[in-house]
C-alpha cells in the first residue's frame, strides 16, 4: 500500500424506511430508474462497486440509484436483527416506496444479484429489467463454500487477525480479480475504511436461499455477464441462468473473475447501455 491519502467513500442521501431504518443512497441523474445492488464482504457499499459504472449510465440518460445495503456502507448497521435474502428484498421495496419509484431497471453483483432476482420474483410488476454479475442465489451453501475464493474469504475474516489493507488487497487480487492492477490502493483504502463501520451480524446470520427453481418465473428481459475466471460463485450458475430464464442473455467474459464491472469497466458500461436502450 502506497502512502497516498485514500479520499473517503462520498455520503449519498439518507432517508428513512418504514420499518424504521436509515439508508445511505446515492441519486444522480434522470431519466428512466437503474438501480444498483452491491455485493457482500467486509467493507462493501454501493459507490466502491459501481462508482466506475453508474456514471457511464447517467451520461448515456438514466436516473442512477446506488444504495449502500442494510448492515454496509454508511446505512444502518443493526445487531439485533438478522439477514435473510427477504429483509433486503424489503428494505429495497421500501426505499424504491420512500423515493417514489415505480419501475426500474435492477443491477446486481454477487449478493446484489441474489437480491434482483428474489425482488422480481416478488415484486414482478416493478422490475423492467435485470442486470446480474454472478448472483447468489443459484446453488446451495455447500457448492459456494467449496469455491476457492470463499474458502479465502472465510480464512481472511475468520482467522481473528486484523485485516490490514494489505491482507485486504491480497485477498481481492487473488479472490476476485484476474488482472491485479485493478485493485489498487484507493479501492482497497476505501473499503478498509468502511470496515470500520460495520459490525459482523450481517455476515454471521446471512441467508440466501436457492432459487434456481423458480428462475422460469422471471420473464423480464435480463442481461447476464459471468467472468470465466470466476472463483466465487459456481460456474453451474452461468446454465442455470441462461436456460432457467426464458429472456435472459448469458455474455462470458474471459481473463475475468468475480468483479467484471470494475475488471472490464468500459466493456461492462458498453454492453449494459446497448442492453438498456435495445434489448
């Protein structure tokens, strides 16, 4: 890590959901709605995965909403409370409420995927479209645990060590990403420092059901892109995806692991718009 200054993750807006907790979000831009889902992991919030995203979809005429999820970010963080799949489902049905969107666009990675995929399956009429990045959701716990990066990812949090910016960026490096020089010291800085805030509740009691069986259900056109480095998530995911939904688009990223919309940024912004304004 280089002595350079890491510039904190900027502060959205806050509101207030009705089950009574405060959401951080980040609002830019107008036009039609897309809303960003991050993933989980110690230090995750919505502006360190998209910040190189929401942007490009602004410029091109959207309305950006980038939330920091429940439990991460600057959003409250309650211990008290569990993490089942549904709670987050809820609290994103209820901040679209609070700021009075109608329809969307959902874009998820990871968690954030899960979390489209359970929302449209609840809430079909709100969803226009999906955006997945390697969503949870597909395969049951033993099939994720037997994946190289989240035995790293369980080791790192989980060895009672402190996690240093540089066990951090190791970790992503060898986790996430094909090409090292993505993660550099201001991601690595940025999510460090939102680690501080959090507390372990939200990763301890975390529950993503498998859904594969219900993904027919889903018949708004989806746009799925999956590196073919993946060390996260199960590659049986990728046909699971493409066959278990009647309109969804599989694109295979290569030289790409679990975070393509920060690995291949601009092929990522390209692609989502083409899909966003065409179909």
């Amino acid at each position: 890590m280089s002595t350079t200054p890491v510039i904190p993750v900027p502060r959205g807006t806050e509101v207030t959901l009705a089950n009574g907790y405060r959401i951080n979000y980040i609002d830019q831009g107008s036009g039609p709605v897309v809303v960003f889902l991050h993933g989980s992991g110690n230090g995750a919030s919505g502006y360190s995965n998209f910040k190189g995203n929401y942007p490009a979809l602004v410029a091109a005429g959207y309305r950006c909403i980038v939330p920091d999820l429940i439990g991460y970010g600057y959003s409250d963080k309650p211990d008290h409370v569990e993490y089942p799949l549904s709670f987050f489902i809820e609290c994103i049905r209820q901040l679209l409420d609070a700021i009075g969107v109608e329809r969307c666009t959902l874009v998820g990675n990871s968690l954030g995927g899960a979390i489209a995929l359970g929302f449209a399956l609840e809430h079909p009429q709100t969803v226009e479209r999906l955006v997945l990045m390697a969503p949870g959701g597909l395969n049951d716990l033993p099939d994720y645990l037997a994946m190289p990066g989240m035995a790293m990812m369980f080791g790192l949090f989980s060895s009672g060590e402190p996690v240093t910016p540089e066990r951090m960026k190791e970790f992503f490096v060898k986790a996430f990403v094909v090409n090292p020089d993505v993660i550099d010291d201001q991601l690595v800085g940025e999510r460090h420092a939102i680690m501080q805030l959090q507390n372990p509740q939200v990763i301890k009691t975390m529950k993503v059901p498998n859904m594969t069986d219900r993904l027919g259900e889903i018949g708004c056109p989806t746009l799925a892109l999956w590196g073919l480095n993946e060390q996260m998530m199960p590659d049986s995911g990728i046909l699971r995806l493409a066959k278990g939904m009647p309109n969804c688009r599989m694109v295979l990223v290569p030289q790409c692991g679990h975070w393509v919309m920060l690995e291949h940024r601009e092929l990522f912004n390209r692609t989502v718009i083409d899909f966003l304004q065409n179909g």
